[in-house]
C-alpha cells in the first residue's frame, strides 16, 4: 500500500502544541481584526483545521492585502515567486514594529 501524502504530511513538528494548563484557544485569536497593508506572521494553531494555509508557509511574514470571508488574503513571496494566501485569523499574528 502506498503511503498518504496528505495535506499535513510531514508536519508532525510544526502542528504539534505543547501541553499547558487553561484554556488552549482564546477566543480573541478569532476575533482579531486586521487592515489593509499591515504585516502578520503566519503561525498555524494546530487544533484548528479550518481556514489553515499550508504548513510550508509556517513563520512567513506577509502583508494583508484584502479580505474573503472571514477570512484574510495575505501576499508573500515563495522564493521569487508571489503568492496570495487565504487564511483565517486564527493562524495571522500582527507584527508589531
């Protein structure tokens, strides 16, 4: 039998938390709001599935370019190559100067 590439293939690191008392997702990482041309780093929680980009993009810094949604689309650049990333505000943290 061939073995799962999946979405979250090889990411056993980076989607791991590590255990601590209290609550593990605050509601306010959901309720962050954010404008036009502000820069955020891109961290994943991993206990949220939904609106999570890719785990390649994990510690990247972009820049907020529109919305979807509830959702945010985030420019970066990918080597030489730009990309725009669809992500929820759950895996956004701003940056502060």
């Amino acid at each position: 039998m061939q073995r799962s590439r999946g979405f979250r293939s090889r990411s056993r690191q980076k989607m791991t938390k590590v255990a601590r008392e209290g609550r593990t997702n605050p509601i306010t990482n959901k309720l962050q709001r954010f404008e036009v041309d502000d820069l955020v780093h891109i961290i994943i929680n991993p206990s949220i599935q939904k609106g999570q980009p890719h785990h390649r993009f994990h510690g990247k810094t972009g820049k907020i370019i529109g919305t979807k949604g509830k959702a945010y689309l985030v420019s970066l650049k990918d080597g030489n190559k730009a990309k725009e990333l669809i992500v929820r505000p759950d895996h956004l943290k701003l940056q502060t100067e």
